[in-house]
C-alpha cells in the first residue's frame, strides 16, 4: 500500500466517454501490431527479439500487454475486499513495488500459452482485446460510483481505465521500439490522457513552483522547491514533446541525452529534472 504523511494532490478529472473511447483506440491499434507481427513470415524471429525492458523478449512483452489489457474485464465481477482507496498519483508511485509479480506472470506466460506459434499467440491477443472492447461497449465502464480492487488498493473503475490506458500506450512504444517501428499510431487522446497523468505525478512528487514543465499540447504544470513563478515568463522551463516526456517519466529514456539531442528544452538554474526522474518505475 502507498503511503505518505503528505495530503494527496487533487488529481485532474478525466471523461470517462474519452477514456473509453481511447482505450478502444489504442487496443485496436495494439491488436493491429500484434497481428502484424505474427503473420509476418519471419515471426518466430520478431517474437524473439529483445526489447528494452530488463530482458524481456517481444513475446513476453505482447504476453504482458495481453495480461494487462485483458485484467479488468477477467476481473470485474470478484467481491471487494475492503482495501483502501487508491488514486490514480498514488498507483503512479506504487506500481513499480509489483514490477516482479508482473515479471514473473509475463515470463511465465511467455512459456506456457503465449510460447505457442505465432498464429495462437495473436489468436489469444485477440481475445483478451474483445474482452475489454466489450466491456467498453457495454457502458460498465462509464459507471461514476463503480470500484475495482488490485493489489495495490480500491479504484474508481474510470480511474483504472486511466491506468489501462498508461499500460497501452507506455507499452507499445516499447513494442515499436523492440520492432523498429518509427511511428507508432497511438490514440491523440490516449496520449493526452497520458502525458497529463504523469505531468500531474511529476508534480506530486517534487512539489513547488519553482519549474514550469510543459507538455504541449496536452500539459503544464509547475514543480520542484523553490521560488514560486505567478507572473511573466517563469525563470525555468522545461519543454518537451509528449512521447519524449511519457518514455523521460517511464525510465525509458536518459534526461541528459535527451537534453543533448534537443528532444528537451530545459532553461533556468533549477530546470534539469534528472534527480526527480522517473516518476513511474
């Protein structure tokens, strides 16, 4: 469970009808690449290729996605248990703590139903995608009130919504990555409901006023201890595209050389974020 002495930051609200309608986007655009990938005549390569996450190969990888796109719907009908609230800043600080679970279930997974041939494996990509994309066509998802309980704690279902969509886009710019694939077709919206949410966790965890960190053209928002900027130009800024900044908040890439490489354009004494990074393990 997380824990903090500090009072939670009022998190941004997000549409649930978007949410939805970004999470069945992204899915189909996730679904498109799996399918690609094991029909492709050199398959049984392309699933052994590594990928940039602690040694997974693509297959455990498109096994992972599977796991987490399929969760809520394998589970939206077990009793609650009575475990405390969780926020979607307090899941964004937590949710490394079950990184070896989810390891293993992915390596695990790999090896059993997911180490079949190609063919099987986007078979069974396909039914955990029509697993949600029915469960968001049914409206169950839109329902206000709605809890769902993971490891970590009680959710609003619309709040872990959010979170299948950080899993969705998150991932398959590590599967593009893995692939070589330049330009991933991610949902606008899902971008936009991700780059916030880490934007708003980014300045959960340093908080202050002193750096303005923009996002354009979905967030800005301001951070880190120091003199709090209420007027003209703010003394430090740190600007990036949404995609440098989810891959800067995810680990997936290197502050200083995306600084170097002009990806991030960082001002002001107090503007290199290197120390507070990332903020989703």
């Amino acid at each position: 469970m997380p824990s903090s002495s500090k009072p939670a930051r009022r998190v941004r609200g997000y549409d649930p009808a978007k949410v939805g309608a970004a999470l069945a986007a992204q899915t189909g655009a996730l679904r498109a690449a799996v399918r690609r990938v094991c029909a492709d005549p050199d398959a049984e390569a392309l699933l052994a290729r590594p990928t940039r996450l602690g040694g997974w190969t693509v297959r455990e990888l498109v096994a992972h996605l599977a796991q987490q796109v399929g969760w809520v719907p394998r589970h939206l009908d077990e009793p609650p248990q009575g475990l405390a609230p969780l926020s979607l800043l307090q899941w964004v600080a937590a949710v490394g703590s079950v990184a070896p679970a989810l390891d293993a279930a992915a390596r695990d997974r790999a090896a059993g139903e997911f180490g079949a041939d190609p063919a099987r494996v986007a078979a069974l990509f396909d039914a955990e995608a029509d697993a949600l994309l029915a469960l968001l066509a049914g409206g169950a998802a839109t329902d206000p009130g709605r809890r769902f309980e993971i490891r970590l704690g009680s959710m609003l279902l619309t709040d872990m919504l959010v979170t299948r969509l950080a899993e969705t886009v998150v991932h398959a710019d590590d599967l593009a990555h893995a692939l070589g694939i330049e330009e991933f077709p991610h949902d606008r919206q899902a971008l936009a409901a991700v780059s916030r949410l880490l934007a708003d966790a980014f300045a959960d965890q340093a908080p202050g006023g002193s750096v303005e960190l923009r996002i354009p053209p979905y967030a800005v928002v301001q951070g880190v201890a120091g003199p709090r900027h209420t007027r003209g130009t703010p003394p430090n800024v740190v600007e990036t595209d949404p995609l440098t900044w989810i891959r800067l908040a995810t680990g997936r890439a290197d502050w200083a050389a995306a600084v170097d490489e002009g990806a991030v354009s960082a001002s002001g004494e107090r503007s290199d974020l290197s120390g507070y990074l990332p903020v989703m393990a």
